[in-house]
C-alpha cells in the first residue's frame, strides 16, 4: 500500500504516546478502598480505560448510588493528581517517532481531563513536538465523536484527506472514521490486535517505531 501524504498527525495519550496504566489503576483502587469495594488487577483496569474517568470509575463500581460514585470520582482525582507520573513514561522508540515527523503539524486529542493530558504531555518532555494538545472538558464531545477532530483540523487548517489519527482503542479509529481522516491503530497499548481490527483501522501497527514507515 503506497504510504498516505499527510500534513497532521493526532495523536491519543493513554496506550499510544504513554504508558499509564499502573497510574491509573492505582488511583482506581485508591478510590476502590475508599469505599471498602475489592481492589482490581491491572487487566480489569485496563479493559474499563478509554473513555474518560467519569465511564473508567462507572465500570470499575458496576454498582453505585450518587453519592458513592462522587466520593469515588473525588477520591480518584485526589490520589492521579498527586501521582500523575509516579510510573507513567513514553513507549520505547516513541520519542524518535515523534522526531521522525517533527516536520509535521502534530497534536495530542486525549478523552482523559485536559489538565491532566497537558500535565503528562509537559512532563514527559514532547510538549514541543505539539500544536495542539487537546484533553476532554465540560461540555466538548469526546471520542468517538468526530468533533474534536474536526476542531483541530480547522484551528490547524488541515484538509481531512491530509491527516491521520494514531490511537489504541475503538473510540480512536471510530472518532477517525467518522471525521473522514486516516487511521492507525496501535496494539502495543490498551487493546488487543483482534479487538482493533474489528473496527477496521487503516493501518495497523504492534511497536511504535513500524509508525515510522506509514505515512509519508
């Protein structure tokens, strides 16, 4: 397959730029005890990862009132924002991915809070290669609706045709599809090759350095 020209690359966070998972469910089972419920392996975790905190913690409790499930998101965010970095780090070759295509527009879009993609993104030393960096916040539609994407491409004025997403979950390649952008899904991150392949990314990829060879 010839290799897309492309203008932009819209990058997730969680699974693709970043391995987060242990911070994650760290603070999922800080919240998890608050509220004396069994804590959760790293799998289960995983699994529930993808469409923000509000649906990570709904699919963690299974079972809540109101007021259990605000004890829980406020636990949640007091423990990830003191420890928002205790283990997360970038995914081996990611760095030089990123330096591969520094000639490009390129922008994070993260269904996690803003202030914590910003927070990650700034931290982890990759801020410059960034135009855009993009978290949820109230009111904005998150993956897998297009509408973010459609909001980076105006503010960056990039034609669809002219850009790709690189994500590891459904929300990512849906959200893609939907905007009428390339896709590249990413099976080292939060789901499985299978799973990704169900919903028919353009691209598909299982080391971060094989990105490199996609788009021109």
């Amino acid at each position: 397959m010839q290799k897309p020209e492309i203008d932009l690359l819209i990058f997730d966070l969680d699974g693709t730029l970043a391995e987060t998972r242990q911070d994650l469910a760290n603070a999922v089972n800080y919240a998890m005890k608050q509220l004396d419920r069994p804590q959760l392996d790293l799998p289960a975790v995983t699994s529930y990862v993808g469409n923000g905190v509000n649906k990570l913690l709904e699919r963690a409790l299974q079972e809540f009132t109101p007021e259990e499930f605000e004890k829980a998101r406020e636990s949640f965010h007091e423990f990830y924002s003191a420890h928002l970095l205790d283990t997360t780090q970038l995914y081996p070759g990611m760095r030089e991915v990123l330096e591969h295509y520094s000639s490009k527009k390129m922008a994070v879009l993260s269904n996690k809070s803003h202030p914590y993609t910003e927070t990650i993104v700034e931290k982890l030393g990759i801020k410059s290669y960034f135009q855009v960096v993009l978290g949820s916040q109230p009111g904005m539609e998150r993956k897998p609706s297009p509408l973010p994407i459609f909001d980076i491409l105006q503010k960056l004025a990039v034609a669809p045709g002219r850009a790709a997403i690189i994500g590891d979950t459904a929300s990512d390649i849906d959200a893609g599809k939907a905007a009428g952008i390339h896709t590249c899904a990413v099976s080292f991150g939060f789901r499985s090759a299978e799973e990704l392949r169900f919903h028919q990314p353009d691209f598909l990829v299982r080391d971060a350095l094989e990105l490199k060879d996609i788009f021109a």
